[in-house]
C-alpha cells in the first residue's frame, strides 16, 4: 500500500491530470472526488488500479473530514476558486495533512494565507497556486531572479489555446476574472487597472509568435511583489485564436458591471465560449505558452532574463506543475510549514529536476 493522496475535484480536466502526473511519478494510492458517481468511476477506470472514486460534494462536511484524516497530501482542484472558502485547507491543518491546490484567484489566495501561523504551528506544508499558471510561471520567475543580481521588474505573460482541454470551468475563470478592477504593482506602488486592459503584443515562441495579451487578475500579481524586491510586476493573459481576446475585451470593456457580476449571466457566456472552443480546439490545439522576462542587473550590467515553455495540453502541464511538488513532498524533499504560493515554497533546483524528469523544456536567454 502506498501513502494516500485525496484529489478533491479529481474527476474533472486538471484534477484527473493530477491525478496521472502522480500515477506515472509515484506508488501512492490516489482518491478522485467528484459530483457524478457515473463519470467519476469511469475517470478513476482510466487511470488504473491505484486510483479509486469518492462521490463528495465540499458541502458535506462530515465526509470531507474523514476523507481528509485518511489522507498524507490533499490536493484542491475544485474550480472556479472564485466561490470557494478555505474550509479544506482548514480541515487539513486541523487533520495533519499537507494541502496544495491549483487556485487561480486573488480572492481565495489571501483566505488561504491567512491560515499561515496556524499550518506552521500544526506541521503542515500548505502550497497555493501549484498549476501551470500560476503554477510552473511562478518558479519561472523565481528561476530568473536568482540569475541576477538584482532584479527590478517581472513581466510575466502566458497564452492559452481554445479551452486549453481544461473544460468549462476555464471559461467561467475567464469571464469571473472581469468582474472587478484589481490592483498591480507598478513602479513601487500599488495602482488599480481594469481587467483585460492595455492590450500588449508579446513574442513567444512557435506556434504562437506574437500574440496579444492583456491585463489580467491572478494571484502572482500580488504574491510575486511580495516574494520578490522588485518595483514592477506584469502578468497578462491572452488567447488564441485572436478573436477570443476580442471578444472578452468587448465584454469587459462594454458590458454594465451588473451583467458581468451576475451568476446567471457568467454561466451563459462560459457555456457559450465552451460549444465555440469545442469547434475552434480542432484548429488551435489546446496548448499554452508561458514567457517570463527579469529585468535587472548582473555583473553591474543591465540586462534582461528570458525563459520560456510551450506544451500541446494545458491540462497535462498543469499536473505536471501540481503532481510534481506531491511528489517532492512524498519524497520527503520538501517540508515547509506554514502556507506558501508556490515561488516562495519550491526550490529552483528541485523544480528543475521535476521538469526534466517530466520532459518540460525550458528555453532561457539573456537579453542585454
């Protein structure tokens, strides 16, 4: 019998991508929580004997609790984290299990944060943010940090095909993260910007070349400033094809801030957007790119750090970026009490070997 790792979520696109990432890379035994008992089993069938389903709904919280005391790691893939509280990670600390999740909200970050003092007191290694982006992008940053002397600025710009096979749930992110203005790191102050703003056209590598991004909210626009001495942090998001970024721009842009605030209304464009990418994905593929530029100094010099990754699935990354650091924890390789957004948890050489052992590239250039 191998260690137990729960997978809340773990019936859906990303968590099932976990949920193999750690098939393939460790003997533990893996239980996929899900909604549906019919697409669960057949999810937990298709990635072997180690894998078993558990039919959870989060509001049952007398069974997420014994769930969670027969667990070593818990992993929350549960999206869109824009409507979740901490509860999970709470019950972790209070059960004695390590917790990691693939948030990608501002809004559930600063909850899970505040429970730092407490999984520190209790032992418990508690890591946010452990997807692709953010995620992998994270360590990309810190990766190029460490190059310099010293770091002055962070640009950070990712590009997502279609759906990114990551299902539904990925349009509802999309569309929730421009309900409101969020606040960045420019220039050593706070500034407030508008959600899918500033349009940007950034190089990445093939096939995507140069595409547009724009301003997007998401978790590393205020944990990076935080982990990081720098004066200016940029993380911008785009899609392709270009008629995506279009039409969310229009929707941010135009649309009454009542329209976008509404459940209701984020449920139709999210479905919507879904059957268009459906079509779209035969064409496009459902790849991601990320590009993480350092600006700073080294050897007294100014320069600019650049690295950059390209993979064919956005899913499959982003259980590389969360299986990975499962594995490290199993491995008894990285223990950090307290609870962390992942640059400040994941040593870049331990990043590194897990990537290389998973056959993610990194491309890095210096740019003088």
């Amino acid at each position: 019998m191998g260690e137990k790792i729960l997978i809340i979520g773990g019936s859906g696109r990303i968590g099932s991508s976990v949920a193999a990432d750690l098939v393939n890379h460790t003997e533990a035994d893996i239980t996929i929580t899900g909604r549906e008992t019919e697409i669960g089993i057949k999810v937990a069938e298709s990635l072997g004997e180690r894998v078993n389903f558990l039919a959870l709904d989060l509001a049952d919280t007398e069974k997420l609790k014994e769930a969670i005391t027969a667990s070593r790691i818990v992993i929350h893939c549960a999206g869109p984290f824009h409507y979740r509280d901490a509860n999970v990670l709470k019950t972790c600390i209070q059960e004695g299990a390590d917790y990691l999740d693939v948030s990608d909200h501002r809004s559930f970050t600063s909850k899970a944060l505040e429970y730092k003092s407490a999984a520190e007191t209790a032992g418990i290694t508690a890591i946010v943010n452990t997807g692709i982006f953010p995620g992998i992008s994270n360590s990309m940053v810190r990766q190029g940090v460490e190059q310099l002397d010293k770091a002055e600025k962070i640009h950070l710009s990712y590009v997502v095909s279609g759906s990114g096979g990551a299902g539904i749930t990925v349009m509802r992110t999309t569309f929730l993260g421009l309900q409101r203005p969020f606040v960045a790191w420019i220039d050593g102050k706070w500034q407030e910007l508008k959600p899918y703003s500033d349009r940007e056209t950034v190089e990445f590598p093939a096939p995507y070349g140069n595409t547009g991004v724009y301003w997007y909210d998401m978790p590393e626009t205020f944990t990076l400033p935080d982990t990081f001495p720098v004066q200016t942090v940029i993380t911008k998001f785009g899609s392709v094809p270009d008629f995506y970024n279009y039409l969310t721009w229009w929707v941010a842009k135009t649309w009454p801030n009542s329209w976008i605030q509404n459940r209701n209304v984020i449920e139709f464009l999210a479905n919507v957007s879904f059957k268009m990418t459906n079509v779209s994905d035969r064409f496009s593929g459902i790849g991601v790119a990320i590009r993480s530029e350092v600006t700073g100094q080294k050897d007294g010099k100014n320069t600019k750090y650049c690295s950059t990754l390209v993979h064919q699935n956005t899913a499959i990354a982003a259980g590389y970026g969360t299986g990975s650091i499962a594995e490290l924890i199993l491995d008894g390789k990285l223990k950090k009490p307290g609870v962390w957004a992942v640059e400040q948890a994941l040593p870049t050489d331990l990043f590194e070997q897990t990537m290389t052992s998973r056959g993610i590239k990194i491309q890095e250039e210096w740019l003088y």
